[in-house]
C-alpha cells in the first residue's frame, strides 16, 4: 500500500549546537517509522554527528553503532567495506528492535547520486 508523504517542515536553529539537538530529536522519534537520513554540512560535520549520535543510542541503551551509521567520504575512503555495508543497511529495519530503523549520517556527497536501496 503506497502512502503519500506529507512534508515536516524546516527547522533551522539559532546555532549549530541548537541545530544538531533539533536533528538528534527528530532522528530519534521518527526512526521508529522510516529510515533516516542526514545530510550535514561536509565531511567532518557528518563524523562528528554521527559519533553523538551513536553516544546518545547508547544511553538509550540501543546498539549505538548498529543504529546509528556513517555514510560520510571519511569512512568510504578509510573503510571502504564498512561504508557498502552501512549503505546496504540504510534502508533495513534493526534486527530484534522492534521494527526500528537506521538513522545514517552522510555529507553531501552521500545527499546526491546515491542509491538507497528499500526492500
């Protein structure tokens, strides 16, 4: 059954600190329904996001490192297996969450020709 998509909305925060705590919110509360995705700034924003990100899945007591995942260039060009991985797994539910989904962080470069596979 397709649904239509109904558009969020835009939030932009007073500062970068103010912006990330907005993204980590809506990244958490919506990973229960769809995959999520976030673009941020460049390469280093994007690594830096998703190392938070991973800390705060673990305090919520989530397999931080398997809910939360880096599609930035810095993994592709140190990891390269680890980021197809992570692309492969995009788009699939957490095993044994409970029909929870991936949150991935990406830079521009991962926003843009990138095909994100749902099955």
């Amino acid at each position: 059954v397709r649904q239509e998509i109904a558009p969020r909305g835009v939030f932009l925060e007073e500062d970068a600190a103010a912006q990330f705590q907005r993204a980590s919110e809506l990244a958490f509360k919506w990973h229960s329904k769809v995959p999520v995705l976030i673009i941020a700034d460049d390469r280093e924003m994007a690594t830096r996001m998703t190392a938070q990100m991973q800390s705060i899945a673990g305090a919520r007591e989530m397999n931080s490192k398997d809910v939360v995942r880096s599609l930035s260039r810095d993994l592709l060009e140190a990891v390269p297996e680890q980021y197809k991985e992570n692309l492969f797994k995009a788009t699939q539910p957490v095993k044994g969450s409970g029909n929870k989904w991936r949150i991935t962080i990406t830079d521009p470069r991962g926003g843009r020709g990138t095909d994100y596979r749902m099955s």
